[in-house]
C-alpha cells in the first residue's frame, strides 16, 4: 500500500512539473500581444477535416483556427484558417505537397505586435513562414532554418538594459495550440 501511495504521488508530481515547464517555454492555446491591445487564440471548429497524407488520407476530429481578439473594438476574427491556409501554404511551398494546417506551427509574435513568425513544428515542412497581421500576408521568412531562428529569438533581446542592470535575457515564447501539444506527448 506503501508502494502504491508513493507512486501515485510521484505520478501527479511529476505530470504537474511538466505542465509547468511547457508553459515557461510555451503560451498553449492563447497569447497576449506586448502591447496588450490584443490577443491571439485557437479556436475549435465544430467539423471534422478530411486531408491527404503522404501515405493515406486522415480525419482531423478537432481542428483549430487561430483568432485574434482585439480589445478595443471587442471584435473577434479568424486570423488563419482552415478555409485559405492550407492552399497558401501548399502555393508558397515549392517543395512540399501535402496539406500543413494552423496547429502544425509555433506562433512567435515579435515586438512590433504585427509580424507573426511560424516554425513547422512536427511535419516535413522545412520553411517557415511570415504573416502581417495587419496586411494578412502570407510569405516565406528567408531564413536559413528552425534552429537558427530559435537560437535568434534569444540573442535579440538579451542584453543590459542600463549600466546599472545585471545581464538578462527574455525568451521569446511561441502560441502553440493544444492539439500540437496533444500529438508530441
């Protein structure tokens, strides 16, 4: 009994650290800009989606769109979609054929507040990609590859604020959506 109540107890500890560590390294599911004028949120459709695979076609049951709420006007629209982006991204995409959709990707929301960077996070998509959000723009970000712009992430915003402050870094963190999260554990 002794046995069984120390497990259980390590189980909910340690599922509980990493829940904590993915949201020091990830804002899940929704994201405040720097500004604070807005946020960025999945949202759940309420359809299935049928795509094609590489090797078969599969059913996303829960597919996501990501949406912006902005506070001044109360407004909520869909930012990227199901409904154009998997079209622009196969168009933009000169080496890539199959479907990538809006939970495939980390957001990093840079400190202009308009310009989102997505980093293919699982699939065979080796590009990523640049949205205006205020343009709704849709391009490749010329960049030589994932790890380079993570590593960039950091280094921008490192640094000493005054003579007076010790060296700190911020971290970049990405909007990653659940159902990304959900198919890596």
């Amino acid at each position: 009994m002794k046995f069984l109540s120390f497990l259980l107890i390590f189980v909910f500890y340690f599922n509980s650290s990493i829940s904590k560590e993915i949201d020091d390294i990830f804002f899940v599911g929704k994201m405040e800009s720097y500004n604070q004028k807005f946020t960025l949120y999945f949202k759940t459709r309420e359809k299935a989606i049928v795509a094609r695979g590489k090797n078969f076609n599969y059913i996303t049951d829960y597919p996501q769109d990501l949406y912006i709420y902005n506070y001044f006007t109360k407004e909520e629209v869909p930012l990227i979609s199901y409904d154009w982006f998997p079209k622009k991204a196969k168009t933009i995409s000169k080496n890539y054929k199959y479907p990538v959709f809006p939970e495939d990707f980390a957001y990093y929301l840079l400190n202009d507040n308009n310009t989102l960077i997505l980093v293919s996070a699982f699939k065979d998509y080796n590009q990523n990609l640049i949205y205006n959000i205020d343009k709704k723009e849709l391009t490749i970000y010329k960049s030589r590859g994932k790890l380079n712009f993570i590593i960039s992430t950091y280094a921008q915003i490192c640094g000493y604020k005054s003579h007076k402050n010790n060296f700190e870094c911020k971290i970049y963190k990405p909007l990653i959506s659940k159902n990304l999260l959900n198919s890596i554990e």
